[in-house]
C-alpha cells in the first residue's frame, strides 16, 4: 500500500486519523473515481491528506457526491484546497505553473479532506489553515443536552 | 492578460449572438448569507412583491424558486431579469442542528433531506445560468472551501461574476477583507435588508449584465 498511516493522539483518548494519499495513488482514476476513493476513506472517519489539487468542477463533484451520501451516519465533510501558485503574480511564473500541471498533472498543493463529524471547521487563510475538531464525547454530551432542554419545554 | 483578452473575446461572441433579452441572474452563496432577503429587496423594489421566506436557520431556502420579467431601471437604461434564487452550498448537513431550532427529530431529519437534494439543484442549475450574484456574509471570512468552489466554477465556466458583500449594517462587516479575498470580481457592499447601498448594487448589476 502506498499511501501512509499517521496517528495522533488527542488528550490521550480521541485519536484522529490522516491518511496521505499520493498523486500517483489518484492521477491514473476520472474524477468519479477521484471522488468515490477519497470520500470512501472520509466516510472510514479519517482525514484525507491528498497531494495535488483537486480541479475546480471536481471540487463542486466532490459537494454533490457528498450531498447524495448524508445519512444519520454520514454528516458530509470539511475540505480546503491549497493552490500556491495563487501568490505568484509574474505572468511567466504563472505560465511556468500551467505548463507543469499540463506535463505532471494537478501534483503542487494539497487538498485536505475531513469528515464533519470529526472536522468542525477549517478556517482558511492566504496564508495558514487552522483545523478544528470535533471529541465524539462533546459532540454527544452537546446533542443529550440539546434534547433534554427540548423534551423538558414540553 | 491572456484572461483580459479571453473576456473580452467572450464579451464580444456573447453580445453578436445574443438573441435572448432576458437575462438569467442566479443567486448563490453558502447558507445564510442573504441570498433571498437580496431577491426579496430587488423584487419589493420593482414588483412590490416578495420572492420567498427568510429565516435565522440555515437551509430555509431548499428549493429553487425563479421570479420571471422583472424589469429593472438604472441610469435610463431598462433590463428585463429572471431571477432564480438557489438553496445556500454547503458541505455537511447535519439533523441535530436543526434541533437547537426546536425541530423535532423527524422535521429536523426531513428538514436535512430536503436541504441535501437542495444543493445538489444549486450545483446542477450552475451551468444554465447568463450571470450569477454571489452574495456572501460580510461579517464572515469569506476564505471558505465554498465560496472558492462556487467562484472557480463560474470562472471556469465564464460565467460573469458580481459579489455582493451582504450584511454591512452590521459592525463586524469587513468588505474589504472579501475584496482581498477575490480581487480579479467587483465586489459591492450592500445591506439586503435594511436596503444601504442598493442604488450602487443596481448600478454594478447593469454593468455585469451589459
């Protein structure tokens, strides 16, 4: 297998798992595939690391397919594509990049895919992402809440 | 520069073979950013009638609802619009946050379904589309996965773009941090609500369409 297994471990019980996908692991699929591979490992409840950006229609295929797969389950997902060449502004970096993409394929950036049920919020920035996640044990303690404070006003 | 040349090309072919006189404006943007109380202005405005309801819960809109022939005037110049507004794109979907609302669990479960199929329609009517209002919270970063996916696709399928930066009533309105944030799109700041600004986003929406 080639893609790499990272763990972490979150206040010694909340383990959060990322998954790093190669471009290699992807470029040969169409983007249905793309998209059924990478939300199949997000379903898994882990965090997807993809190397390359996804295109700009994939990215739109990706919200779709994941609006068709919401169940009580599966709450849908978190997502941040980081394109650097968004910073280079001389017209023959730029022509440089584009002529990369067209030989390699979308490889430079990252794309950074999470299950909302894990992921809460990624806040994105030019020039950072900041990931915020959701404990299982919260998240439960906060809908028992919820539901006890609705049952009690009736 | 190349994309100077490629719009203006574009411009050029759209405005020869154009045979259609209504234009096709679709409002899109994440949940809650005022798309229909920015439909609800403009048709208050010229047809003395609302569009659709609006809500502080997230998902109200969920259906595609279109407003045909409303006529806009700006500047001596008269424009014929169909006006579809869209259910807010999201990427998560979650029942139980309906129920801080006080949906019960099988409203807030239907509720969530209903919202799902709702930004499927959003992405899928994307493409029929002449010019698209993307209206977004100017009270939130507007750095999301989102708002970048709906202004690349449109870039991508060149669609023309305007932004409307909603919601600068409120103190923690930072127009220009979503200038900065898509610098190559006009961007106009506009109360949807309280009606601040809407002569300038009349004037910017004749400029998109003409």
């Amino acid at each position: 297998m080639s893609s790499m297994k990272h763990c972490l471990y979150w206040q010694g019980e909340f383990m959060l798992t990322l998954q790093f996908i190669p471009f290699t692991e992807i470029e040969s699929l169409s983007s249905d595939e793309r998209i059924e591979k990478l939300l199949s490992i997000v379903r898994e409840n882990k965090i997807a690391l993809v190397e390359g950006t996804l295109h700009k229609e994939e990215s739109a295929a990706l919200i779709k397919k994941t609006m068709e797969n919401i169940n009580q389950e599966f709450r849908g997902i978190e997502f941040a594509v980081i394109y650097p060449e968004q910073n280079d502004d001389a017209m023959f970096k730029r022509l440089r990049l584009k002529l990369i993409n067209v030989l390699l394929g979308n490889r430079r950036g990252l794309t950074i895919i999470g299950p909302a049920s894990v992921v809460k919020e990624i806040k994105q920035d030019p020039h950072k992402i900041d990931l915020y996640t959701t404990s299982h044990e919260q998240k439960s303690r906060k809908v028992l809440k919820q539901k006890h404070n609705s049952s009690s006003k009736r | 520069m190349l994309q100077i040349i490629k719009r203006f090309v574009h411009k050029i072919f759209r405005d020869i073979f154009r045979t259609r006189k209504v234009l096709k404006v679709g409002f899109y943007g994440p949940p809650n950013g005022g798309k229909t109380t920015l439909a609800n202005r403009i048709c208050k405005d010229w047809l003395g009638e609302e569009m659709g309801s609006v809500s502080n819960v997230a998902h109200e809109t969920r259906e595609i609802t279109i407003k045909e022939n409303v006529s806009i005037r700006s500047q001596g110049k008269e424009l014929i619009f169909n006006f579809v507004d869209t259910p807010g794109i999201a990427t998560k979907i979650d029942y139980e946050d309906f129920l801080k609302h006080g949906f019960t669990v099988r409203d807030a479960k239907e509720r969530a379904k209903e919202a799902t199929k709702g930004v499927i329609d959003s992405i899928t009517w994307l493409d029929t589309m002449d010019v698209v209002l993307v209206v977004l919270d100017a009270t939130i970063n507007p750095y999301s996965q989102v708002n970048i996916t709906i202004i690349g696709n449109l870039q991508a399928r060149e669609i023309p773009v305007l932004i409307v930066a909603n919601k600068i009533d409120l103190k923690r309105a930072d127009v220009n941090k979503i200038k900065a944030a898509f610098p190559q799109y006009d961007v106009v700041g506009i109360s949807a609500k309280h009606g601040n600004n809407v002569d300038e986003f009349y004037e910017a929406l004749f400029v998109l369409a003409g």
